[in-house]
C-alpha cells in the first residue's frame, strides 16, 4: 500500500537511490536535504514513515529525531534512522534518539524494501 515517505538525508547518491526505490514501490517521497527542512517538511506533510540520515550539515539525526518525537503530532510517525554508523553504542544511541529502527549504509537496493516493511506495516500516526 502506497505511503508517504518523508526522505532526509543530504547525500545525493544516497537521496536519488532511496527515492527511486520507494517510487518504484509505488510510496511517495518527500525529499528534505538537511534537518530544519525535514522537520518543517514533516510538520506540513504528516509523512507515515520517516528515513533519517543521521550525518546530516548543522543539525545532526540525533536532533532531528529528538525534535520529531517531542512534536505530539508527529511522536508516532516511525522513524528508521539510514546511517553508516555500526558500533553497538552508536545503535543504542539512534534508539535513544527516539528513532524506531536503523537501515545500515550502504543501502541495499535488493534488500530495502524488506528491511523497511515492518515500518511500513504499522497504523498510520496522528492525522492520517
Ligand atoms: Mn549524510
């Protein structure tokens, strides 16, 4: 079923492969390029899953998922965090951040819809 995919991330490779991964699956993306622009994208789109980078210019995942989940009308919009971080601290601190899940880089076209259905299966959050 088609959703609303909110896509932050600030990489272009990264922002163009993602993008054409959910359009292909059929899910409409909203692309914001740093995090200000996510949040203010999310507060006027109410988008049913959230990708964060968490290397982002500025204002990093962290706070970017930190500021999402503080916003009542958006505390139950998941969030999957995208990120080449791999240490186990680093994981813990993405979930601490508030985000629901994390994707490891590089992004595997064969495996990321699947990675991601879990997310795209849960009821729709506030609004929708
Ligand atoms: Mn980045």
């Amino acid at each position: 079923m088609a959703k609303t995919i909110l896509v932050i991330e600030d990489n272009q490779q990264n922002m163009y492969l993602t993008t054409f991964i959910l359009e292909k699956h059929g899910h409409e993306v909203i692309q914001a390029w740093d995090g200000r622009q996510g949040i203010e994208a999310a507060m006027q789109n109410t988008p049913e899953l959230i990708l964060l980078d968490i290397q982002l210019p500025e204002m990093d995942g962290y706070a970017v998922a930190a500021s999402l989940k503080a916003n009542p009308l958006l505390a139950k919009v998941p969030i999957v965090a995208v990120t080449s971080y791999a240490m186990a601290g680093d994981k813990e601190r993405i979930l601490a951040a508030g985000c629901n899940g994390y994707i490891e880089k590089p992004i595997n076209p064969e495996t990321f819809i699947e990675q991601l259905s879990i997310f795209l299966k849960q009821p729709a959050g506030e609004g929708a």
